[in-house]
C-alpha cells in the first residue's frame, strides 16, 4: 500500500512541475531582468546578460505554448513532432581559434599552455 501511495505521489508532482514549467520560467526571467537592471557589470557581462534574459523569454514563451498544447491527443503531439525539421548542431564546425577568443577579440591561453610555459621558465 505504501508503494502505491509513494509511487502515486511521485507521478502526481511530476505532473505538478511539468505543468507549471511556463510559470517557473517567468520567475527566473524576472530575476535575470531585476539583476540586469539594479547590478552593475562591464559591458561584456551586460550584453551576455541581456541575450540569457532573451533566450529566456523566448522559452518562456515556448513552455508556456506547449503546456497549452498538452490537451491535444498523443498521437496529435507525435504527428506534429514529426513535422519539425530536427537541427542537428553535431554538423556545425566551429574553429578552435574561434572558442579560444573572448568577446573582447583578444586571444586567450588555455590553463594547459599556461602551464607549459611555467615550466620552461624554470
């Protein structure tokens, strides 16, 4: 009997939490929005903050969408998921030297290279 109950709590909150994902979105949106106007950072970290606050609306937005759409049949959520077009970003080649930069242009050192070039100092 206490399986049943325990196993049938644990279903009843992840429904709970699926369900509210939209909402729980919002809430971390309005923090990034709330830090981003009351702190202070370098022009690097603002711009960085202001493209998570979009990504974040923009999911925001997207969960709140596809809570809505859960009333639609299994078969209809298959039928549409078939429908988009997959993005594989395996396929997408990005340059070392690209991913060794930061935003400011300047090359930077891995802790690797840093470390072999302490050592031939000594």
């Amino acid at each position: 009997m206490n399986k049943v109950v325990g196993i049938f709590t644990v279903v009843a909150f992840s429904f709970l939490f699926d369900g509210c994902a939209g909402e729980r979105q919002g809430l971390v949106c309005e923090e990034i929005e709330y830090r981003l106007n009351t702190l202070t950072y370098s022009p690097d970290q603002r711009s960085y903050m202001e493209e998570e606050l979009r990504t974040c609306r923009s999911e925001e937005a997207k969960k709140k969408q596809e809570s809505g759409q859960s009333n639609e049949s299994i078969y209809e959520r298959y039928a549409n998921m078939e429908s988009k077009d997959p993005v594989d970003s395996s396929k997408s080649v990005i340059p070392v030297s690209t991913l060794l930069q930061d935003s400011s242009g300047e090359k930077t050192t891995s802790i690797y290279d840093r470390y072999k070039s302490a050592e031939a100092d000594k």
